[in-house]
DNA sequence: TGCCCGTCTGTAATAATAAA
DNA sequence: TTTATTATTACAGACGGGCA
C-alpha cells in the first residue's frame, strides 16, 4: 500500500495532470508516462511512495478529460445541427435535451456513458481485429484452441444459475439488469396462408402461434379426451398439419414449417 | 521476465408458450 | 421435462500490452 495524498496534493497534482493531458495525446498517453511528466514538472520528486494514490488520480483526471472532450464534441454538434436550423426527428430530440428538457443533468450523465461506452467497444473492435489477425499469424494458442475451450461446459451451467439468482437477490445495490429478455422469442414471422387463416393473423412470433393455436384447441375442444396430448385436427388444423390427429409435441415442431423469416427491405 | 489487467472469442444458458 | 425456435447475456479461457 502506497501513502495518500492530503487534500493539498490533490488539488495540485490534479491540475498539473490536467495540464499534461491537455497538451498529450490521448490515444498514446500512459499512466507512467503522465506520473514521469508529473515527477518532472515537481522537479524531478520522486512519487513512488504514494504511487497508487498518483495512478487514481490520473485515472480520474484521464477519465474527466475524456468526457469533457466528449461532451465539446456533442456541443459543437450540436451548434451545427442548430445553425442548420435541424429539420430531422433526430435534431428535434437533440434540441429539446440541450434546451428545454426538464432534467438536463440526467441526459448529459447518459450522454457521457454511452460516449464512453462508444468508445469502449471502439476500442474493444481495433483490438479484435489486432487479436485477429495476430491469431492468424501465429499465436501461443495456434488458433485452433477452439475445441480445447470446447471442452469445459460442466461447471458453466452451474455458475451460470448461480450469477442469475444471485443477481436476482442483488438488484438493490446496482443497476438493474439489462438482460432484455425476449431476444428471438419476440421476433415476429410471417404466417402461411393456412396458419395464417387460423390465427387471424399474417404475423406472429413463435409463442403467439402456439398461444393462438391453443386457443383455437380450448375454443373448440380439439383435444383427445383419452389422450389429451392429441390434438383432433379441424379442417383449418388439417391444411396446416396435413393429419386428422397430432400430438401437442408435435404440433410445436411442425409449426415452423409455416413460418417464414419477415425479409426487411 | 513475469505478473496484472483489459479485451475478445466461443460456449452454454435463458427467455415464452402450451399441457401432461 | 418434453417440443421447437433464436437473440441476448454471462461466463471462462486465451492472449496481448503495460509495467516493475
């Protein structure tokens, strides 16, 4: 453990980092290269005892540059946008935030973080594609290091339940979860004529066919009373499934003969 | 030279829907 | 638990860069 800095220190080692940052370059800058800047503007003191209170305080002082540089970029976009007199959706949201927007504050904290977070996965791209093609080359790993990975899938389910109901209990602490549930459960499909004709609809996700087709099965009492599993097949049931008969199992499965991926142009 | 940290990649789990 | 589906999320391993 390094020793910390008094207020004083702070507030002085703090403005000289700003300095350096301001005239450094942000895409080359270290933490070393700051704190030996830092060493050599207070004439050559060696910082070593407190250096991990020094390496916060860049970190901090990194991090406030950036989203000050972030926040003169959407500044000055939005000055061009204005000057344009904006006649976009887009402009009109990005007016009303700057001007009158009840809760400023708010929006500029989320402005900040998703600059930051842009930046991040920015970051996290040009390092794939350097991993990437570093892989190819010739790596430590060999790139065919796929199936070795492959083989630990036991202990995942596990932790990966336990993360879950974890979080569940944690929520107050942090921020919620983002796990948008939903993801391809909500995607819509188009129908086949015959599905199409049964549900009333031309599209529906996957659940909605089968909650529509249930419905179809309670409304007009289709299931087997022997074998509630067996579905008897009306008319409209039969042009879909091709039988006098299915099972609910099966039913499900031949569902998706009958729905076609909805092509965006 | 070796450790630590950040990032990427691949894999598995999860989400909805029904009834038995 | 079974059936089918897929986008999203979390985890673990691997690797590279920075630093001492």
């Amino acid at each position: 453990m390094s020793a910390p800095l008094s207020n004083s220190e702070e507030k002085k080692f703090a403005a000289i980092i700003d300095a350096i940052l301001e005239t450094a370059d942000l895409e080359t800058i270290s933490q070393r290269k700051v704190r030996q800047a830092l060493e050599g503007r207070l004439g050559g003191r060696d910082l070593s005892d407190q250096k991990d209170a020094i390496k916060d305080l860049i970190q901090t002082r990194f991090e406030a540059r950036l989203s000050q540089d972030a926040q003169e970029d959407e500044d000055s976009e939005t000055k061009k946008r204005s000057s344009t007199n904006g006649t976009s959706r887009y402009d009109d949201d990005a007016n009303t935030d700057a001007s009158a927007s009840p809760e400023p504050a708010r929006k500029k904290v989320k402005r900040s973080s998703s600059a930051e977070d842009a930046d991040a996965r920015l970051a996290a791209q040009l390092q794939a594609q350097e991993n990437s093609l570093a892989r190819s080359r010739s790596t430590r790993g060999g790139g065919t290091d796929k199936k070795a990975v492959k083989k630990k899938k036991a202990p995942r389910k596990k932790s990966a339940k336990k993360v879950k109901s974890e979080d569940d209990s944690d929520v107050e602490g942090g921020e919620p979860k983002k796990k948008r549930s939903g993801g391809g459960f909500q995607k819509p499909f188009n129908l086949s004529p015959a599905l199409s004709e049964l549900t009333g609809e031309t599209q529906l996700s996957r659940p909605g066919v089968v909650k529509s087709l249930w419905a179809h099965i309670k409304a007009n009492d289709l299931q087997d009373p022997n074998d509630r599993r067996q579905i008897l097949c009306d008319e409209k049931m039969q042009a879909i499934f091709k039988q006098t008969k299915v099972d609910m199992f099966r039913m499900n499965k031949e569902i998706s003969n009958h729905l076609y991926p909805v092509e965006e142009a």
